[in-house]
C-alpha cells in the first residue's frame, strides 16, 4: 500500500517500460506476486478502478517476454483476467447509452493479458485454455462487443491461437468470424 493513485501509476508503467526494453531480464526479477496483489486489492476495491489497465498492460508485456517464467502464475493471471471481464462486463451491461470506450479498458486491457500469455507459454497455452470452461465463450462473446478495443483484443487473442496452433482455435475462429458485423466502426 506505499504507492497510490499517480505514483502507483508510474510504478506500474516503469514495470511494462522495462519488459519492452530490457525483455527476458525481466524475468530474473520477479515481481509478479505483487503485481496481482495489486491487481486483487484493486479488483475487490472496484473493478473499474482507472488504475487496473495501467496494472494490466504492464503484466501483459512482462507476460510476453517473461514465456516459460511466467508457468508458475499463469493460471492465477488467467484467472484473474477471466474475473475482471466478467466482472466489468456485469457492471457495464446496465448502461443503456452504450458503453464509453474507456469503460471498456479493464476489459480489453485483461485480454491483452490474456494475449501475453498466449504469447509468452506459446503452445503451453493450450492446456491453461482447457481449465477456463468459459474460455471461448468469452473470448467469441469479446469479439461481438460494441468497444472496438474490446474487439480488437478479442481478435489478437484468436490470431495468436492460430498462430500457435492451440487447440479448439478452429471453432473460436469461425465463430468469430461468423460474428463480424459489418456496421460496427472499424478499430483505428
């Protein structure tokens, strides 16, 4: 609890700062336990604290160069991630105006991570992606969302499946191919 509001902030982005730039070196200093402990004080405090996509995008870039290191907390990160959209996705079903897109970010910002960990356990995903029975629901239900950042993190999360050839990719895929809308904007 040392740091909060801005300077939380500044830690969390110095922590993705560095997995972009010193990658696997990251590694050796492993600051993921604290990182999902902020991420569960945040969640439990509210689940769209402004806060958790700073948190989410740093532990998305340290989740991709971190690959094999990242095992061990792997399924507590996908948990979390599943949790967070669930949980952000129930709280911003009641606006009837439409969803902002900022609202949207700890949605798109938890299958960033999501992402990440497809990218880093590479086919070693597969097996963490049969333990979430929901898992390809959310992510075909993701790919249908009104945000386009939502849906743009959906589709990552299906081209990085196909790309490691995981398996169930083939039904994630067409049916969120058979989702596209034409009439939703495009993602800049």
């Amino acid at each position: 609890h040392r740091y909060t509001g801005r300077s939380l902030w500044s830690v969390l982005e110095t922590f993705g700062v560095l997995a972009e730039t010193c990658g696997l070196a990251i590694a050796d200093y492993n600051h993921i336990p604290e990182l999902l402990m902020v991420w569960d004080r945040l969640a439990s405090d509210d689940p769209l604290d402004r806060t958790i996509p700073v948190l989410l995008d740093s532990l998305a870039c340290i989740c991709v160069v971190a690959s094999s290191s990242i095992a061990n907390y792997a399924t507590k990160i996908l948990d979390y991630a599943v949790s967070t959209i669930e949980t952000a996705t129930l709280l911003l079903r009641n606006n009837e105006e439409g969803i902002p897109e900022e609202d949207a970010d700890p949605i798109h910002c938890s299958l960033d991570v999501i992402d990440g960990l497809i990218e880093g356990l590479g086919n070693d995903f597969g097996h963490l992606m049969n333990s979430q029975p929901q898992f390809e629901h959310m992510v075909v239900h993701s790919s249908q969302h009104e945000c386009a950042s939502v849906r743009a993190s959906a589709m990552a999360i299906v081209g990085d499946l196909y790309r490691n050839d995981i398996c169930m990719q083939l039904s994630i895929i067409s049916h969120c191919i058979e989702s596209m809308n034409p009439m939703h904007p495009a993602v800049a």
